[in-house]
C-alpha cells in the first residue's frame, strides 16, 4: 500500500515537473553548428547587443533630466562603464557571432551581460524596472539558447549580482524591512520567469522539430514523387520507344506480307501462263492426235482399239477442262478484265457446279470498280471460304453477299453447315478452320480491312470482311497485282 502510495506520489510529481527544453542543437565535439542553429544564434546576440544599447540610452537619460530623486550625476567610472557595455555590445554581440559561435560563448557572454546591466543601473540610481526588465531578458535569450540546465544557472547568476547590489542601494540600508518582500519578489519571479520561458522554449523546440520533421516528410515524400516522375517518364519514353518499333516492325511485317502475297500472285500468274500455253496445248495436240487415230482406224474392225481411244479422248478432255480451271482459279482472267463482280459470280457458279451445293449471289449498292487490290483480296477470300464450305462444312446451301457502301465494302459468305465453337476458339473439327482463316485476314488487313468469323456448333458459319474504299497499302498491294 505505501509502494502504491510513493509511486502514484512520484508519479504526480512527474506530470507536475515542467517540461525541459534543450535550447539550440548544439553539436558534438568536433562537429559544426548547423546553418539554421548559427542563423538564430547570431539574431539572439544581435538582441543583447540592441539591448545593451537600450540600458545605455535610458542611463543616459536618468542621468541627464535627473528622473527620479535618486538618480546620479554622470561620473568617469559611469562613462567608462557605459563606453564598455557599447563596445561590448558591438564586439561581442555584433562582430565576434560572425567568427564565433559556441555554447561556451553564450555562457560567458550571459554572464557578462548579467554583470554590466547591474553596473550600469548601480551607477544610475538603482533603476530598478530598467534592472528588471533586463534581468529577465537575460533568463529568456539563456532558456532559448542554452537549455534548462543552463537557464536555472544563468538565473542563480542573476540573483547572486542583485543580491550583491542590495548592500549599496539607499533604499534598502535605510528600509531594509521594508523592501526586503520586494527583493524577495524580485528573485522569485526571476525564476518563475526561468520555469515560464524554459517551458514555453520547450514548447517552441518541440513543435519546431515536429514541423522540421513535417517538412523532412514532405521533402523526402517530393523527392520520391520526383524520382517516381523522372522514372514514369522513363517509362514512358522507353513505351514511346516500344510503340514506335512495334509499329515500325507492324510496317515491316506488313511489307514482308505484302511481298509474300505479290509473289503468290505473281506465281499463280506464271504457273496459269504455263499451264495456257504448254499443258492446254499439249493436251489438245494429243486429242487432235487421238482424233487422227481414230480417223485412221474408222475402216479397221478392232472395236476395243475404238474404245480405248474414246476413253483416252474423253480422259484427254477431262484433263484439259481440269487444267483450264485450275488456271482460272490461279489468275482468273475475268477479275482484270471485267472486275470483281463478273469473276465473283463465275467462280461461284463454277465452284458448286456438279457439287450438289446451293449457291446464290447477292448484290447490294452502287456497283462499281474497286481499286485492283480491294478486288483480288475479296476474291481470293471468297475462293477460300467458298473452298472450306465446299470441303469442311457439310452445308447444303451457301449464300454470297456483297455490299457497296458509301465508305467500304462487305462480303458475307454464310452457309447452313455444321459450324463449330467460335466463342471458344476451337472448331468441331481441327481441319474446319485450317490454314484458309490467317490467310483470309492477312489479306484483308494489308488493304486496311478486317475478318470476322462467326459460327457456332449446328449453326452454320458466317464469313464477313469489310475493306474501307481508301485503305492503307492499296497502292502497294495494287502495284504487285498488276505486274
């Protein structure tokens, strides 16, 4: 119970101690004073110095109008004491904080300052609201400058100088019963003067270091947010950089498509000239042969001899209406000569001709030419939708649609088939799609258009491209087709 006692006792003399302040941060041995501390210890003597000049002038003053009745002539040892506080204050308070800023400085200088206000009101007549008002400028300028410690001893200073001036001071030889309640009044509120300005430094010190602490904060937090900034736009430069060779190598594969699909044409171009001009001729010098043949045997009487030439002949001209379209498919001649429509409509008929397969055309729009490269990509993407159809779809009918629109133009091949998943990517049958889907996209993104493809499993499959009328790389595109 007495432990409980004693520490909730000590404990309340605890919230009772004031707070401690630390005065300036002054440094280790061997360390500098920081610019900030030596700004503010330069502007505290420069506050001395303005003091001591003050007390002078006021001295100065007392001495000369005589303001009270115990105010002194001027005598030497006053002027020589005022001449030194002046040039004190010059020196020590003005001049020497340029070169010489140290804690020891302070001290001394206090102490000083503590021993010439004393003399100097000793010598005018014991001016005491002058000695006071001083005397706690001093405890102040020690509570923010030198700490606790050392303001509580500037203090016992100052009260040890006016205790010593008390024995030449008229009034208290004359009266000492009667002044000593003041004198003791004096040196207690030197001290409460200390307690309130060492707490109100402490105060002062405390919300200082949070707010440096603050402004630490915030510069650190600028700094990062430069730093992220310098890196976010880092990153963007090097995204700016990877954009620009994404689409520099989107260029470059563009042209590497554009050449494959020139020679593709160009060697469908040559292997149809070919086969026009040396198989076909070939095929019909042997069925102008076996015509000939059979002319000369008309008189013989060996039927199978007949007969196996018929089957030759008919062979002969199977092959060569095989031949023939083949190299229509190749490099039909319809699509230079008359345009997309007249070599759409052949090749469909021609396509689904004996095949079982229901096949119509639809025209929609103003009909037109199309630049050379807008009609060979929708052809070759007809043919090769029209060929899965053909060979994959199991359809028994297939629709062609083809739209002239004021800005583009739009094929649909859409047919009754057995589709397959397109949501998940996965036909019914890995050979439904094959290679004919990229091939179709690729041509349709090097004339600046797209493919869509949508089907799902029982429900047919619809083929879609649009082409704009002014896509990028018609030109180049148009220039392969027509060499």
């Amino acid at each position: 119970m007495k432990s409980a006692t004693l520490h909730a006792a000590a404990g309340a003399a605890q919230k009772l101690r004031p707070p401690r302040s630390s005065g300036l941060d002054w440094p280790r041995r061997g360390d500098c004073l920081g610019d900030a501390e030596r700004e503010r210890l330069v502007r505290y003597d420069r506050l001395m110095g303005t003091a001591h000049l003050v007390a002078v002038a006021t001295a100065l003053v007392a001495t000369s109008v005589h303001i009270d009745f115990i105010a002194r002539p001027a005598t030497g040892a006053f002027g020589l004491l005022l001449g030194a506080t002046v040039a004190f204050a010059a020196v020590y308070h003005w001049l020497l904080p340029l070169v010489w800023c140290s804690r020891t400085k302070v001290v001394l200088g206090l102490v000083i300052d503590a021993a010439l206000v004393t003399g100097v009101v000793h010598l005018t007549g014991y001016h005491m609201s002058l000695l006071v008002f001083l005397y706690y400028l001093i405890v102040i300028a020690a509570s923010l400058t030198l700490g606790s410690g050392g303001m509580y001893a500037i203090c016992a200073v100052v009260s040890l100088f006016f205790i010593a001036i008390l024995p030449f001071d008229p009034l208290m030889v004359n009266a000492f019963s009667q002044h000593i309640g003041h004198v003791a009044l004096f040196i207690v509120s030197v001290w409460l003067v200390g307690l309130v300005s060492g707490s109100a430094a402490s105060q002062l010190q405390t919300a200082e270091r949070r707010l440096v602490h603050a402004l630490g904060v915030q510069r650190d937090i600028a700094a990062t947010n430069a730093q992220l900034s310098a890196d976010l736009a880092a990153q963007l430069d090097a995204t700016r950089a990877l954009a620009a060779s994404l689409e520099r190598q989107r260029e470059q594969t563009q042209r590497l498509a554009d050449m494959v699909i020139r020679a593709q044409e160009e060697e469908r171009g040559r292997v149809a000239r070919e086969l026009h001009d040396e198989a076909n001729q070939l095929l019909a010098a042997l069925m102008t042969t076996v015509d000939t043949a059979d002319a000369l045997c008309a008189g013989g009487d060996s039927p199978a001899l007949h007969e196996t030439l018929a089957r030759l002949r008919k062979l002969a001209d199977t092959a060569l209406g095989g031949l023939q379209r083949i190299a229509t498919e190749l490099r039909p001649p319809a699509l230079d000569e008359f345009g997309l429509l007249p070599a759409l409509t052949r090749h469909v008929r021609d396509r689904v001709a004996g095949s079982g397969l229901q096949a119509d055309v639809q025209i929609e729009g103003r009909r037109r030419r199309l630049p050379q490269a807008v009609e060979l990509a929708l052809y070759r993407i007809a043919q090769e939708a029209l060929a899965n159809v053909q060979k994959h779809a199991q359809a028994g009918c297939v629709h062609v649609r083809l739209r002239f629109l004021a800005d583009a133009v739009r094929l649909d091949i859409s047919d009754d088939g057995c589709g397959f998943d397109a949501a998940l990517a996965a036909p019914v049958d890995a050979s439904r799609i094959g290679l004919g889907l990229p091939g179709m996209r690729e041509r349709a993104s090097i004339v600046g258009g797209s493919v869509e493809v949508s089907s799902q499993p029982g429900g047919g499959t619809r083929v879609s491209a649009r082409i704009p009328l002014q896509p990028v790389g018609i030109d180049l595109v148009g220039a392969a087709a027509a060499s």
